[in-house]
C-alpha cells in the first residue's frame, strides 16, 4: 500500500533545511588561549590537527598527514609554538593559524 503524502516533499526538505541550526561561529585564537583551561586547550588542538591529519590521508596527502603528526606529537617544542602564535594573533581563527603552522611545518 502506497501512503499519500500530505505535504509536497520540496515543502518538507525546506521545512528541514530551515530548522537546521545554523554553523557555529569559528573559535579565534585568544578564546582557546584565553578562555580555556589546559586541557580543553589541549583537547581542541590534538582533535584540529587529527582532524586535518585526516583530511590530509582522504586527500591523498599522507606524508604531509605524517608529517603534521610527528611534528606535533613529537616535537616538544610544538605545543609551545602554537600557544605562542595563538598569543600573538588572538584575533584569527584558531584553526586557520594552525594550518599555517602545518603548512611551515610541512610544506604546502
């Protein structure tokens, strides 16, 4: 038995698209210094750069993802860094620092 829709289907997607919340605003640099303890500091950046880590691998990138990783799970001197550049630029987008750290780091 076929059920009859009481709403044209493009009504009910857009209806849907409309209560999707809308995208948060991007986290700047000065609010992961400044407002976060050192373990939601932590935690934001490991999960940024596992996440561009693996970006880097479906994107077919994965020495730069290996690289991005030793440097930052190795290097002792790299959490220090990016704290240090968060310092300086507390207006930028946390993530978007980052990435230039990578690209340093990495290569492009």
């Amino acid at each position: 038995m076929r059920l009859k829709a009481t709403l044209p289907a493009a009504v009910v997607v857009a209806g849907g698209l409309l209560a999707l919340p809308s995208p948060a605003a991007a986290l700047t640099a000065g609010e992961v210094s400044g407002k976060m303890d050192s373990h939601q500091e932590n935690a934001f950046i490991a999960g940024a750069l596992d996440m561009a880590a693996s970006f880097y691998d479906r994107a077919g990138k994965s020495q730069k993802s290996k690289c991005l990783m030793h440097w930052y799970y190795d290097d002792v001197r790299s959490i220090p860094e990016i704290l240090g550049v968060f310092e300086n630029y507390k207006d930028k987008e946390a993530v978007d620092l980052l990435y230039v750290l990578i690209d340093r780091h990495c290569g492009k």
